[in-house]
C-alpha cells in the first residue's frame, strides 16, 4: 500500500523518521527562538492526496 501511494504522488516520496526527528531537533533547539505557534505539516500532502 505505502509503494502504492508513493507512486502516485507527484513528489514520489513519503515522510521518513528522520526528517521528522530533524524537524523536532531544529524546533528544541535555540534557532527556533522565534517560532511559536506555527503547524508544520510533514507529510508530502500524502494526507491531502486522494484519488
């Protein structure tokens, strides 16, 4: 299904834990100082994509 989905998505790619962990190590960290109240979507709009 995961194969399936990456195939017919126009980036064909789909979130990986590490950007996600790297995303949460930027966000923890003193260079994110100031961001605050901000949604960050992290899925290749897989979420959004159907067909």
């Amino acid at each position: 299904m995961k194969e399936n989905m990456i195939q017919r998505h126009p980036l064909k790619n789909h979130l990986k834990p590490r950007e996600a962990a790297q995303m949460a190590g930027y966000l923890i960290s003193g260079a994110s100082a100031s961001i605050s109240g901000q949604v960050f979507s992290m899925d290749y709009k897989l979420v959004s994509f159907k067909s």
